[in-house]
C-alpha cells in the first residue's frame, strides 16, 4: 500500500474508532409510558435518553408531562422491547377475522328479552 | 415480498391514509427525506431557544419571566420528542448533533436573526410560533406514525405560544408612543423573515410534488403562505399597527391578500450561513453542547457503578 493510502486508512480507523466511542457515550434509549388519570392503562407517550431509570423517569416528568399529562409513569429501556413484525401481521390477526361468533352481536335474541 | 410489492403494499397505505410505523417497510428515500425533515424541525426547537434564552434574564415582570421560561421548556421539549421520532427511523441522536454541530444539517434561518428589544418576545410569539402552528397543524396528519403523533402533542402546546406572543404586542401597542414604535419596529423587522420560513415558492420547490404524494407535506409552501398573510392582516388590525408592505392589497377575485415580493436572495443569503447571527447561534449550541459532555460521562459513569454494584451485592447474596 502506498504510504498516503496506508495514512489515509488509518485516519479512517481513527475516526472510525472514536465514532464507536461517541456512540457509547450516548446514553440508553428509554420507552416512557404514562398513566394520564387513576384508574387509566399507562399509554405509550414517546422515548428519551437517560443514564439510568431513575433519571429516565425525572426526565420523562419534564419532557411529557408538563401539563399534568399523567399520574404514573413507566419506563423501559427500549432494547427489552420485543414487538411483532409488521410482515406477519396476515398470520398472526387474520384467524379472527371468521370468528365472529367471539361477539355479542353474533347471537341473535327474541325482542322480549330487554336485558341481556 | 419482492421489492416491487412491498412498493405496492406502501403505496396503498399511503392511499388510503394508512399509517407507516417504523417496523414498515418504506422506500430509501422517504425514510432519507423524513429524516432530513423531521431532524431539521428538532433542531430548528432547539436553536430556536437562543433567541429568547437572551430575554428570561431581562423580562418585563415576573410573569412574562415564567411564560417565557415555559415556552423555552416547551421548546426543548418538542426538539426531544422530534429527535426521538427521527430516532425511529435508524439515525442515532450523535448522528443528528454532529451534523447540526457540523452545519450540514440545516435548521429555520429565521434564528439567524437578532432579538433586540423586547417587543421581538412579541413579534416572535405572534409571528414566527404563528408561522410554524400553520406549517405544523397539517402535519398532524403526516403518513409517519411517530412524526405525526410528534406533531399533535407539539401542536397542542405551541397556541399558548403564539397567544402570549400577541398578548405582549397587544401591551405594547396599547401602551406609551414609545413602547407603540417598539412594537412595529419588531414587526417590520421580523414580517419578511416569517414569510420566508414557508420555503421557496412552489415554482422552485421541486420536492414538493413527492412529498405531498407521500403525505409528509399536505399544503405547498405559497398554500401555507398565503394562509398565513390572510389571517396575519386581520391580526395587526386588532394591534392597530401597519404591515410592513406597502403593495398588500385585499384581492376581490381570488379571494386573498396580494403581497408585495419576497427578497429570496436575502433568504438564500441567510441560509447559507450569511445572516446576521448564523455563526453566533451555532457557537453557543456547540458550546452548550461541549461544556455539558463532562455532565453526561459523569451521569453514566454514575449509573454504570451503581449497576455493578447491584450486581455484586446480587451475587453475594
């Protein structure tokens, strides 16, 4: 290798070294899912970065809700979120698409009965 | 799928006004365009704190000092939720500052102007927040799932913005003569530049086509433009203060107010890094961002002790 080319590919792989370090000094991605009032399921509200959980959830406080927006928060790293993949989607909900019989309005009942 | 049918099936979710989630399919250059979109509204948010950063310290009364350190905070809070939502897509959020670090990302010119008096708390409030609620409100229904949502929650939050912003003009051009000519001056000063935000006109916008094709822009910049200067004219009559053009003109036909040019090489001029605070506002970002890197390493340092230390106690016990 010539000795410019042989300079070149190590700057690259200075770069590229310190890039692999800028990237671990991102903090971790957090889920935040936020309860809006007692008696209510937490709902997804968005992702920020946090060092820890315990930061995680004092940032979520002022990024969403600054409005008293909730009563609870939850939050998870987004690496432990295992979701299902859109491409299966025919497999996985089409079964109950000929089921209609799981519903109330499959059956039919006599006017006299008022309440059922 | 083969690739030609997973450009089908996108492009009937984009028909019939189906979402796109991130674990989609989507062709490169919609996720390449959304990013480039939606990392250049999260930093437009957070530069977009510098100007006003400069007034909390010299508000008028404590309870313009709390409004305008709730409309800094929200503004923060909307660069997040806009980072997070282009994170999505598969750019890391160092990615995105080393890129507005850099200055190859872009973010609104419009910060590239100076605030001198308090009146331009006002003008920028009523104009500029005016502006990006008009731009921001069709997005809502944007074909990214994560964008859009963005977008709601920043929509729901920006009219108290633009509302405190017409409520300090209102003060002022309701108050002495000279607290009046404060207020126009703000509004003669930052008129033009507000226009300008909407983007080049239609003619020169050569993306538009495709990007309202994908639902990620729903109104053209003129469309949006127009909007803009209609109600904008109704607005400064209630201020009795005068807009800034002298060729505006109620147009019977169209059913619109005809304005005067727009001088795009000051635009151009602005957005190449010429404008009046262009290196001053990348400065302090850059700064802000290097002073803080010993905070984060400290706070990660923390949290990786603190996890050890769990996990010791966890394997004694």
């Amino acid at each position: 290798m010539p000795a410019k080319q042989q300079k070149r590919t190590r700057i690259v792989y200075i770069i590229m070294a310190q890039q692999e370090i800028t990237k671990k000094s991102e903090w971790p991605l957090w889920e935040v899912f936020i309860r809006s009032k007692a008696g209510l399921d937490h709902k997804h509200a968005g992702s920020l970065h946090a060092a820890d959980a315990q930061m995680a959830i004092e940032n979520a406080r002022d990024v969403y809700t600054r409005r008293m927006e909730g009563v609870s928060i939850w939050v998870v790293e987004s690496k432990n979120i295992h979701a299902s993949d859109p491409s299966e989607a025919n497999s996985l909900y089409d079964p109950a698409n000929d089921k209609i019989y799981r519903h109330p309005t499959f059956y039919n009942l006599p006017d006299e009965v008022k309440y059922m | 799928m083969t690739v030609h049918s997973f450009q089908e099936h996108f492009d009937s979710l984009i028909d019939r006004e189906i979402s796109i989630e991130p674990k989609d399919w989507m062709p490169d250059d919609y996720r390449k365009t959304l990013i480039r979109q939606i990392s250049q509204h999260a930093h437009s948010e957070i530069v977009g704190m510098l100007p006003e950063g400069n007034w909390i310290t010299r508000a008028p009364s404590l309870r313009r000092k709390a409004v305008l350190l709730a409309k800094v905070q929200d503004e923060a809070g909307h660069g997040l939720y806009l980072y997070s939502a282009a994170e999505t897509l598969g750019i890391s959020r160092d990615e995105m500052y080393d890129q507005l670090h850099s200055g190859k990302a872009k973010y609104s010119s419009i910060f590239n102007y100076p605030t001198l008096t308090w009146a331009d708390m006002g003008a920028i409030g009523w104009l500029v927040d005016g502006a990006a609620i008009m731009n921001q409100v069709p997005l809502c229904r944007a074909s990214y799932g994560p964008y859009a949502r963005a977008m709601v929650r920043v929509c729901k939050e920006e009219s108290f913005h633009q509302r405190q912003g017409f409520e300090i003009m209102l003060t002022l051009a309701k108050g002495t003569e000279i607290q009046k000519k404060m207020a126009q001056d703000a509004f003669n000063r930052w008129w033009w530049p507000s226009l300008m935000m909407f983007g080049p006109p239609d003619a020169e916008s050569p993306n538009t086509a495709q990007s309202v094709r994908w639902r990620i822009k729903r109104l053209t910049n003129d469309e949006l433009r127009q909007k803009f200067v209609d109600v904008t004219v109704e607005q400064a009559k209630v201020l009795g203060l005068d807009m800034p053009d002298k060729d505006l003109k109620w147009n019977e036909e169209r059913g619109h107010y005809d304005f005067g040019a727009i001088d795009w090489e000051e635009f151009k001029n602005v957005v190449k890094g010429n404008g009046p605070c262009n290196k001053q506002r990348l400065e302090t970002r850059k700064q802000a961002w290097e002073e803080g890197k010993w905070v984060r390493d400290a706070a990660m340092a923390h949290a990786e002790k603190r996890n050890a230390r769990k996990k010791e106690a966890a394997k004694a016990a």
